[in-house]
C-alpha cells in the first residue's frame, strides 16, 4: 500500500480498484496544485491552481460514485494544465 493509498484508507475504508486510484490521483494533483501555487509568480496560473486544489480537496475523501471522482480528476488536471499554459504565456510576453 503506498502512503497516498493509506492516506485514503484513513478516510475511506471501502476504496478500492479504480475509486481508490482516482482519490489518490487527486491527492497527486491537490499536492501538484499547492507546489504551483508556491512557485508561480503569473496571478493567472496562481488562481487557477488555487482552484484546483480546492476541487482536489473537495473530492478526494467525499461520499461520491466512483464517476464522479474520474470527472474531478480530469477537470483539475484540465485546470492546471490550464496554469501551465497560462505561466508560458507569460514567460513569452
């Protein structure tokens, strides 16, 4: 069990398989967020992965179907490569 899936497991004893994947997928993503949010001077790309982390946050150990938790993976992963995008537009102007 890795310390993402045991982290998990603390607050959802019944994740497993592929519900488990996406709560630690969320995890990854929600931590990803924060290091961005440290790092970025762009107020763009700091915003949109304030968001992100806050819709990690919000799914990652909720009561919700597996689907759910898939569509909240990729809409943050949506929204930080978003921040990405937004700090190379920066760096270009």
């Amino acid at each position: 069990m890795s310390d993402l899936s045991f982290h998990v497991k603390q607050f959802v004893p019944a994740s497993k398989g592929s519900d488990l994947e996406h709560r630690i997928s969320l995890l990854q993503l929600r931590d990803y967020a924060a290091a961005m949010r440290s790092r970025t001077a762009c107020e763009h790309a700091l915003s949109l992965a304030a968001f992100a982390h806050d819709v990690a946050g919000d799914y990652v150990f909720a009561d919700v179907p597996e689907p759910c938790l898939k569509l909240a993976r990729n809409y943050c992963r949506a929204i930080l490569q978003a921040a990405l995008a937004a700090e190379s537009m920066e760096a270009c102007a």
